[in-house]
C-alpha cells in the first residue's frame, strides 16, 4: 500500500514495483525480473559479487553510509563458522519511515538482496530483525517467505541451483537502540540491546557470535536491482562514491509529505520546493533536519546542497537514514531541540556514562529551559553538556544525542535567549511533559 | 601472545606482548589510566569512559581499557584533553549520585571520590532534581543504593564470571538502569559478598559493616582467614580491639580478590556472647569459673601426677591452631607427658599421596597451578562449597585460559557450569571413573587433580598411578578441611607420624580410641570437639578442653581453658596445597589466652624443658628441624605464601578409616559457624541458601 | 500453561529458527507474542518461556525490562499509542496526545477503570511522512485530525 502520491522526479529503482497490483506477491515479482539478479549472482564468483557491489557505490543506507561492498569483503568466507545474513529493519531514526514500505511493498526484493549477499559471502541463513510496532510488516515477511519456500526460492537447492539458504523474521520489542548493529545482534540473541565492544566488527563476529553480513532493508533491496542491471548501472544513477538513488522521507511542514526514491545528490532546495511541493500554509522555511533526528540541523540558508553522504559531510551534517525533516517559520527551535533529547534521553540503553547521564541532565535542561525557567548560562551549558558527551559514548547514540543539539543551539541562539527566564517558550504555552 | 610489540605512551618507549591491552601495558611502567569499570580478569565493559586517551591517527579519544597495544602506537594518557574528558566524565556521573559521602561507609576509600579529588571540577554545574531511588536491603549482608551506583556493572561480572552465580542483573534502561537481584526484591546467592567487595563506589555495603565506622579509624591488619584450608588472605579493619569487617584490601593473598561468605562475614564468632572469658571447673559436676592461676596449677598438678605414676594421657589436637602450637603440642604431649597418644581430626588423605609420590618432586599443585593447568579434575568434593577459592581459581582458569574441568563427583555440583565433561560415580569410584578421561587429559597436556575424602588409601595410590601412565605433567591436591588441617598432620599431631612426616615408629592411639577407651587418665582436648556427634567418652579420664566455647566436649570437661582465636594470634598455618602463610594478630579478647601461651605456663607449671615457646621461636625451630619446612622467612614476612617441600617415602599404614571430610558447605565451619551471627542470620535468611546442595 | 494452538505455532516456529544451543534467541518474540495473548507478561509465562528456552528468571527480568513495549501490568484492550516525535509534533502530535488525555481523562500508560483503553506518548513510531501517527494495538492511523481521533475513540468505546 502507499500512503503518499509518487512525484514524477522520482527514479525508481527498489520503488519500481510500487502500486503495482499485488506487489508483494511472488507471482508479481517474478513477473518483473525478480529473482534474476539472484540467478546471475549463483552464476558468478563471491568475489565477482561483492565486485559489482563495489562498482554501484552503495553506501549503507541505515545511517552511517559505509560502502557495502567493502563491508561484504570484510567476511572471512573461509571461516569454518557458519555465516549469516542479518537484516536491520528496525527502523527507529525519528523523520524516517521507508524500510517500512520497503518490506511492505516488495517483500521479495528484500528477499533475494539477502540471497544474493549470502552468495556472496557463504552464508546460507538470514534473520531479518523488524522492530516490534511493525508487526504487520513480520506477517507480510512471513507470508513472503512461505511463498519463496513453497515456489522452491527459499529452502534447500534453490532453482536447482545447489544454494540454500533460509530466512526468519525476528521482532524487536521497542527499543531505539536496537537500530545499532551490534545491539541488534543482542536483541537477536535473547539479550538486551546494548551495543558490543567493537572489535570485533559483525563481519568477523556477529550473529551467534559467526561471521556476519549486517545492513539495512533499503541497502538489500538495492542489491537485486544491481547484480539485475550490474553495478555500473547503479553507479551512474548517483553522484560519484554516491551510487544509486535512495528512499527520502519528508516530513514536517511540508505540502507533500512522503517517501520519495530520488537519486543520489538531488538537491535539497529542490526536494523541498518541487518533490514536496514547498513549505506548508506559505511559510518560509526555517530549517531541515537532512536525515533523521540525530543529524545536525541545516538552517534555510545552508539547504541549496546536494543530497549525498559527501556534501551534508562538508556542510557539517549527515544524509543519516534519509528522514528529511521540514520547518518553518513558526518552529520552536528549543522545543525541537528539547523534544530530539526526551526521545534519545529515553531511548539510551544506559550503558555508559555520558550517554546515560548526559541525555537525562540535557533533557530536564532543555524541558526547564523551554518552559521558560532557563538562565543564560545555561545555553552554554546545554552545549557543553553535549560536546561533552560528543564522541565519548560507547556506541553513536551519544553523537545522536550531541550533534544536533550543539547545532541548534549554534544555530539557533536567538531563539535560546528568547526563552531566558520568566519568558515562556513564544512560540506557545508551555508542554506538559512525560518523563521516562 | 608473546610477541613484544614497542610503543610510546607519553613521550616514553615501552613494551608488551601483543594482546595486552593498553590500560595494563602501562601499569608496568608507573603510568596509571583511571578507570572505573575495568576490573582485571573481568569482561571487558567500555561503559565508564573514564580510560579514555589519546591515540595518534585516531580521530577519537580511545578506551585504554579495550584497545590491544600494537607495534609503533602514540599514546598520550594526561592531555588536557583527557583532562578535559575524564573531567566531563565524573560532572556526568555526580549528576544523579548523591554526594552523601559524609554518611556513606565508603567515603575515604571510594573511587569516585579519589577521582573526582585527582580530575573532577571544583563546582557542579547541575541544576535539575537528582533521580532519587530508595535504598534497598537484599540480604541480611548486602545492601543496594541506587542513586550511588555509577553502573560499573563489576558487581554482575564478579557474581556472574567470578562466583558463577549470576544473582545480579541489569534491569531497565537509560538513566533509569539498575542492578537488580535475582529474586525480585532479595537475593540468592552465595552470600559471599563479593559484590560489596568490588564496588568502587557505597552502592553496595555490607549489612554488618554498615554505619559502623569510618575506615580511617580502623587499624588493617592481613591475616588468614580462620575457617576452610583454602588459606585466604583477610584484611581485618580493627577498631578499639574489635573487627569491624574482613575485607580483601590489598589482594596480595593467594586468594587475589576472592573472600567467600565465611572469610568476609563470619569474622564475628570470636566475639559471640558465648565466648568464654574465664576458665572453668567441674565443682560439684557443673561448671564454675576459676582464675587462670588456680586452673593451670590444677591440671599441672594432674598432668604430673598421671606421668608420675605411669599413667595413660590422650591428646587431641586442633584443625585451627597453628603450626608452633601444633609443633610444641605434639611435642608437649611426646616429650613432656611421654605420650605418643595424639591424634587430630583427619580430613583427608595427605600421607598416602606424599608416600606415593615419593622421590618425583614437584608435583604438589599450588593455588596459582589451579588457575594456570589446562585441565583439571575434581574427584568426590563439592568443591564451591568446601573449597571455595580453589572453585574460584578453577572459574577463573576457564574463564582466561580456557582450561578444561571434568568434575566426578556423586551429585551435581557448580563446576558442572563450567566442566568439559561431568561424570556422576557412587562414593569411591572416583578413580576408577578417571580412565575414561585419559585421552583428554593426555591431550590437554597438563593436569592438577584434586581429590576429596572418598579418595583415601589404596585409591590415592592408583590415582598417582594413573596421573604418572598419562605422560604429562600431572599434580595433585589432597583436599583436608579447615585452616590448619594440613599442618596438623605435618607438625606430628597423629600417633605414627612425628613432625616432617616422619614415621614415629611407635604405636599410639587415635582420637576413636581415645574416645573408646576406658584405660585413660587424661584426656586434653585442644581447639576440637570430638564429642560433637557423641554422648560421652566411655573412660572417665580427667577432661582437659582448651576451646573459644563450650562444646560439646567442652560440657564435659573437668577443666575448660578459655582459649584464643586465629584472629588473636601470631603464627603460621599450612592450607590445603600445603602452603604456609603468617598469621597476623588483630585483636586480642578479655580473659583468653592463645593455646600456645596456655601450653607454655602449663609446661611452666610443671617445669618441662621443651625450648622457647613464642611463635618466632617455634617458627626458627620449625624451618631448622622440620623436613619440608625450610621455607623462606622473608617470603613468610612479607605476606606471601611459601611452598612446602615435604616429601615422601612415609612408610607407614595410613589408617583410612579415620578420614573424614566434616563436608562443611559453605555456611558452615565445623563447630565455630554456629557462634557466627553472620553466617547463622544468612542461614535463617529465606531460599535455597542453607540447602547444603550446589548450585 | 496452555496457549492458543497459534500462539504455540508461533513458539514451535521461534524454536526452530536458531542454531543449535541458541534458543535464548527466542527469548523477546516470546515475550512480546506471549502479551499479546495474555495482555502482559505474566508470571506464569514467564515461567513457560524458563522452562522452553532454558533462560533464568534474571535473565527474563533484564530483557524484559528493556524493551519499552514489554509490561507486565495489564494494558487497555485497546492501547492508544500517540506519536509525539519531532515529525509528529511539527504537525500536532503533542496536541493530539493533550486531547487523548482530555478525552480520556488517563495519565501516560494509564488504563481506563473497565480496562477498555489505555493511552501512551510513544517514541517515533515510522509514520513521520504521514504525521500525525497514532497506533492502536499495532494498527497505524496516518495523518489524524482532531477529529479522525474522536471517531476513532468513539469506535473503540462501541467495540466494547
């Protein structure tokens, strides 16, 4: 199902089987080349695989923005270990919401992402981790993967191919932290999502402690389409070390909201005003989040930049998981700043100190502060608080919690001391708010 | 491993094998990086932060604490910006802690405070309300704070990796994470406290200690833990001649950081309202007290009189009491009362293993063999419970050195957790059970066996035969009792051995006979209580008892010595491996005196010779004339503990009948746990504690 | 305990999805299928999961303590879950989450007295391109008004 109109500007490549009629079906796919970059993966070499990954410049599409293929070389194929293949579709980056339509809409291509980079690597098993509120999505997963089993696409000897592999479904149950890789492979463990000392990385030691192919639902849906059509093809869709396109999700106060396939390095700007259709209610824009809450914001000046994980890098933000988050004018800074906290303040696993404490003592600042008890010297603080923690977690959700909240006060200082005491928040009353 | 791989940290060239990791790289060289949730031997966490250095061409700061040295890495440890984090580091984590430190029973030796002293900021920038839990008792021993927990997650590793009970958890998340135990609001667990012991910061205290004292005012006296043979080293906080705690300050024992329930909790026996304070008389068949003066004058006015005209003594001995007052004892009882009637409660079989391995030399295992032998094999004993840091050491060999364990034993017992294979065999078919294992144990390439009291006699033998057919480096341990078994049979506490192991040659009767006899005139019980399980003696000789409390056998004394505890005294004792240690005298108690004092004004009184009898003296005596007792002073002095080198042949029959393990578990301590408050409140305390049965 | 024969397909099916000596695996599905049956995580399945997979009460406890959509207090019939993350607030989820609580007189995870609804401010839920969301159970509801949450409320008090 889609919930938002598709923009003519859209490249789709893992949308392409969007709105079609049954698209999750089996029979749909293979009635549109599915499967195919499977069978001419099964014709190739491991190393010619991870090759064509290379050569698309897929870069990781959970966040980080690692190239894939690289990743894939990193699994030691002659290990006697098992290996596997672990899905992250645990999809939590507040702004973000495409893997969701991914698994919803074209379950096989997932799928067949997965069979392709076990080829590539020797692994004949996967586990496709789905955070627990997406329980619709596991009962779409699972119906797919009965259909693969059943249609000889899953199981033993695959097509007569001499490959096995199986998949499982596997819910998450609530719990942000979950999207970090190796906390996910706890959570698949039966554990706690607290992240692992790396190293070792998932590649030499993931699931069940074997080596591990680990990446996003979106990077795996890409990966049929470019052993399908070759890496090449993929490449050229992007920007150079950008391959491909990527899911966008715009929301916010925007005139059309929704999850866009776009090619790497569209411009911003242009994103917001043509594929959105512009601010909302004829507001002018005040300032994006480019990809996803833990990313720096961008003030209205700094959005006339190509989309893609080298520019936002230089603009001092990050292409993160692709949520781009819309504000204008009317936007209280502090209170988005403020609301970022409380949901990285609650979903810290606690492991570490500055994580811990840091978000706690950032969020009743920023909850005292928004609601107009603040003095000035706590401006400063809520930076130093935060450059305090920034880069000295254990795991990134402490750069999460930082980064953008040294940006909006950097960037947004006016609006801090407008809210210096005895003036409430002027954007309006004060919030009532949940704690923990 | 053993590669060294050549680094700088701060300016200074220096070297590791590859694989160490840069917080104990540096150690060595002087060079400290703060930390508080590293604990060596542990998991590894990364969740302080407070390792964090510089490393050159890495963009970020890095945990000392995870990061391997590798060749040609530039690390700076004191930057002011690690200044700069570890200061951020403790700002984070006072933010929620309490700061009650004028009331909490850490203050003074805490962590966070010695930190925040060395790195912290002068003045806290947190404005917010503090979360605020309420403290929570979870045993009649431990005690949770919450707010001052810093999360170091050493009290879940230590209860986990090191004990292998996993009683303490991680519950909820983010700021709201808690140490949580394993019974929903209580624990149960070994009780042994060792989650108190590691708590850098007052987040868990001890129920005994608590409020109780600043530690500055206590005096720390090292001495050995008076309970089972494992022989740990217990630091003693003394104040105003009482103990207030046994802890494990300096972890300079061959214990290392371990105490069980008993060495940190049941300290507290010497000062049970039962302890006598006086000696006692028979007058009129009960008990009275009499003056010290009266009561020595009466027994060596008795003691002469029997030698006098020929008369039948007994003498028994004490599992607890030093080797001087072991050595001048038995040398009391030949010597001076011409008798070679002396015997001690045998807990294990020591002589048939030191005769068996007669002449092969280096093949007594030590506490540091156990954690270091590739396998090693428990035969008949629980070991958890009556060997508790030997069971520890065992843990900590899987744990770091992946050793293998095969526990043969009749029921299921701890070490099964970490056991290659378990086999389960009746009593006295440990042995013949080991064949199956030789392959493995071949394999492994090196093994220490330790072996319980099934194992006596001619099994000790054909183990020994065993251990030799595997062709690899093989040592063994006899497993004995309690702290000073092993020594009681060395210094000569048994008819047919003098000190050294040396066959005496002469016949003698051991404790069932004493006890059996209707022939004896003195029957001198030292610092045991064979009457424990017994009606009473089927002689009437006179009854000497030198004991802390009235026993059993003390009730039907005809004179009872108030006697002191290992806590009161000086001396050396032998542990189970047959390693020598120095006690340390920590306090002293009204009305006692230690059994060698008492032996010495006896000995006085009746105007014996047997040489000098202060514990230095004896010790001198010991090392010169004692064969495997030539241990070195300075080792003893220091606080270390020196190998003993007693060697066979010991031609004689050993008497295998009289071997009997008092199977304590872990909360017993033949008859001296009940006078503990401790240990008798934690065995009263609900669950499966006192259920004798591992888990 | 006795399950529902879906309930125990699920479980079976959970068992045999890890490698061998691996069922803690199963240990959070367990959980969260286990509450959806029963409507908390009881004691009883508690124990049921002990006894399945070979894990302690400790262990449970830890994981289950972890993860937000685990309770072990009964939730509403119908649980009303209101987004009020940044993309949801930017488009009124705060004030949505202002009238659930009006309207239903509950606090954040409070149930109702006939154990109906129960409401919670939930972290981002994956809607944010069709803000405000608000899931009830697991069923999303995009771009609600004010008003699409009176019905929606008004339906769940007829589904009684």
């Amino acid at each position: 199902m889609l919930y938002n109109k598709p923009d003519p500007q859209e490249v789709k490549v893992l949308t392409r089987r969007f709105g079609l009629e049954n698209s999750a079906s089996i029979d749909t796919y293979l009635a549109t080349d599915g499967y195919q970059g499977f069978l001419k993966a099964r014709e190739m070499t491991p190393d010619d695989i991870i090759t064509e990954v290379k050569t698309s410049n897929l870069r990781g599409r959970g966040g980080a923005g690692f190239p894939t293929g690289m990743k894939w070389g990193f699994v030691p194929r002659t290990s006697p270990k098992p290996k596997y293949i672990v899905v992250n579709g645990d999809e939590s980056e507040p702004g973000t919401c495409k893997d969701r339509l991914l698994i919803e809409n074209d379950p096989h291509q997932l799928l067949e992402g997965m069979m392709i980079a076990g080829l590539a690597v020797d692994a004949h098993a996967g586990y496709v981790y789905i955070r627990g509120e997406y329980r619709y999505l596991i009962d779409i997963l699972d119906k797919a993967i009965a259909e693969a089993y059943s249609r000889g696409w899953l199981g033993k000897n695959i097509q007569g191919t001499g490959f096995d592999f199986d998949v499982y479904t596997q819910t998450g149950a609530g719990a942000y932290e979950c999207g970090e890789e190796s906390a996910l492979l706890e959570s698949l463990e039966g554990k706690r999502g607290v992240p692992r000392i790396r190293p070792p990385f998932p590649a030499v030691s993931g699931a069940f402690q074997c080596p591990t192919v680990l990446n996003n639902v979106e990077t795996y849906s890409a990966v049929p389409s470019i052993l399908r059509d070759g890496g090449a093809a993929f490449a050229s869709l992007g920007t150079p070390r950008n391959g491909g396109t990527r899911l966008f999700c715009l929301s916010g106060h925007i005139n059309r909201p929704g999850v866009y396939e776009l090619p790497m390095g569209f411009n911003l700007l242009r994103m917001i005003e043509e594929v959105g259709g512009g601010v909302w209610r004829g507001k002018k824009l005040k300032a994006v989040i480019p990809g996803g809450s833990s990313c720096p914001v961008l003030t209205a000046d700094e959005c006339d930049l190509a989309m893609d994980y080298d520019t936002l890098a230089k603009a001092k933000t990050m292409l993160g998981s692709g949520g781009v988050v819309v504000m204008d004018e009317d936007t209280c800074m502090v209170k988005a700043a403020m609301r970022i906290m409380r949901f990285y303040a609650h979903e810290s696993c606690g492991w570490c100190i500055p994580c811990r404490e840091g978000t706690a003592w950032l969020r009743k600042l920023l909850i005292r502060f928004h609601d107009g008890g603040g003095a000035r010297s706590d401006i400063d603080l809520i930076g130093d608080v935060a450059r305090n923690m920034l880069g000295r977690t254990f795991c990134p959700l402490g750069d999460a919690a930082a980064m953008p909240t040294i940006s909006f006060v950097e960037k947004f200082r006016g609006e801090f001391e407008a809210h210096l005491a005895g003036r409430p928040c002027p954007h309006e009353h004060a919030d009532h708010l949940a704690l923990v | 491993m053993s590669d060294l791989v050549h680094l700088t940290i701060d300016g200074k060239p220096i070297e590791a094998p590859a694989g160490t990791l840069l917080i104990d790289a540096v150690r060595k060289y002087g060079i400290e990086i703060p930390a508080f949730c590293y604990y060596e031997g542990l998991a590894l966490q990364a969740a302080c932060r407070m390792c964090l250095v510089e490393v050159e061409k890495m963009p970020k700061l890095q945990t000392a604490c995870t990061l391997p040295v590798a060749e040609g890495m530039v690390v700076r440890t004191e930057t002011p910006v690690v200044a700069d984090a570890r200061k951020a580091m403790l700002e984070l984590v006072l933010t929620n802690h309490p700061l009650d430190c004028p009331v909490c029973d850490k203050g003074g030796e805490c962590e966070l405070q010695d930190m925040t002293f060395r790195y912290g900021a002068g003045e806290g920038r947190f404005n917010e309300t503090k979360q605020h839990i309420d403290e929570k008792q979870w045993s009649p021993v431990v005690f949770f704070d919450r707010p001052r927990c810093i999360l170091c997650y050493r009290c879940v590793r230590i209860c986990n990796e090191g004990m292998g009970v996993a009683a303490l958890g991680i519950a909820n998340r983010a700021v709201t994470s808690e140490i949580i135990p394993n019974e929903a609001d209580h624990l149960n667990c070994d009780e042994c406290g060792m989650c108190i012991d590691v708590c850098p910061v007052g987040a868990l205290t001890s129920g005994p200690y608590r409020y109780k004292t600043r530690p500055w005012e206590m005096d720390h006296i090292a001495t050995i833990c008076a309970h089972c043979a494992d022989g740990c080293k217990t630091t003693l906080g003394v104040r105003n001649n009482s103990i207030i705690r046994a802890n494990n300050r300096d972890h300079s024992g061959l214990n290392g950081d371990f105490l069980c329930v008993k060495g940190r909790f049941a300290f507290d026996y010497g000062a049970s309202q039962e302890r006598l304070q006086t000696p006692l008389a028979r007058v009129d068949g009960k008990l009275e007290p009499i003056s010290w003066t009266r009561a020595l004058k009466t027994i060596a006015a008795k003691f002469g009189e029997v030698r006098q005209r020929g008369g039948a003594f007994g003498v028994i001995g004490s599992n607890h009491t030093t080797n001087e007052e072991n050595y001048y004892l038995q040398k009391f009882a030949r010597q001076g009362l011409g008798t070679n009637n002396i015997d001690h409660h045998r807990t294990g079989d020591v002589i048939t293993l030191i005769d068996a391995l007669a002449g092969k030399g280096g093949q007594l295992a030590t506490v540091e063999d156990i954690y270091n032998a590739p396998a090693v094999v428990v035969l008949g004993c629980d070991l958890s419970h009556q060997h508790p840091m030997l069971a520890y050491q065992l843990r900590a060999n899987v744990r770091h050195h992946q050793a293998q364990i095969y526990p043969i034993t009749p029921g299921p017992v701890r070490e099964d957790n970490q056991a290659t294979r378990s086999l389960r065999v009746d009593k006295g078919g440990e042995v013949e059970a080991l064949g199956s294992l030789a392959a493995e144990l071949k394999q492994a390439g090196g093994v220490v066996i330790l072996y319980g009291d099934p194992v006596k006699g001619d099994a000790v033998r054909k183990l020994v035969d065993f251990g030799e057919s595997l062709g690899v480096p093989v040592k063994y341990v006899a497993l004995v009792d309690y702290s000073n078994s092993r020594g009681a049979i060395e210094m000569g506490l048994t008819p047919e051995l003098l000190p050294g192991m040396t066959p005496s040659n002469t016949g003698g009767m051991r404790i069932g006979q004493m006890l059996a006899s209707t022939d004896l005139d003195v029957l001198w019980v030292v610092g045991a209580n064979p009457l424990k399980n017994r009606a009473a003696l089927a002689g009437k000789p006179f009854l000497v008892v030198q004991d802390l409390f009235r026993t059993e056998t003390a009730e039907q004394a005809d004179i009872v010595l108030p006697a002191g505890s290992a806590y009161e005294k000086n001396g050396t004792v032998t542990n189970v491996c047959g390693q020598v240690q120095m006690l340390k005298k920590g306090i002293g108690a009204m009305g006692t005196k230690t059994d060698l004092d008492i032996f010495a004004l006896l000995a006085k009184e009746m105007k014996l010779d047997l040489g000098p009898a202060t514990p230095d003296a004896l010790l001198a005596e010991i090392r010169t004339t004692v064969k495997g007792y030539d241990v070195v002073l300075a080792v003893l002095a220091t606080g270390g503990a020196a190998m003993t080198g007693v060697n066979g042949p010991v031609a004689i029959d050993v008497p295998v009948d009289a071997i009997h393990s008092a199977n304590d578990t872990m909360y017993t301590s033949g008859s001296i746990s009940r006078y503990s408050k401790a240990l008798t409140s934690l065995m009263e305390y609900p669950g499966e504690l006192y259920s004798g049965k591992s888990k | 305990m006795t399950f529902s024969p879906e309930l125990e397909a699920k479980f079976d099916k959970l068992m045999k999805s890890y490698p061998p000596g691996r069922l803690r695996s199963a240990l959070v599905p367990m959980l969260l299928f286990g509450q959806d049956e029963l409507g908390s995580i009881t004691p009883e399945l508690i124990d049921e999961i002990v006894n399945r997979i070979g894990v302690t009460r400790l262990q449970v406890q830890e994981v289950l303590s972890y993860y937000s959509m685990l309770h072990t207090k009964p939730l509403g019939r119908h649980h009303v879950q209101v987004c009020t993350n940044i993309s949801c607030l930017l488009r009124g989820g705060d004030k949505l989450w202002d009238h659930v609580c009006e309207r239903t007189g509950l606090k954040n995870k409070e149930v109702s007295a006939d154990g109906q609804v129960s409401i919670e401010e939930v972290e981002c839920i994956g809607a944010c391109s069709w803000a405000p969301a608000v899931q009830v159970n697991y069923d999303f509801h995009h771009n609600v008004t004010r008003e699409e949450l009176d019905r929606l409320l008004d339906g769940l008090e007829k589904k009684q």
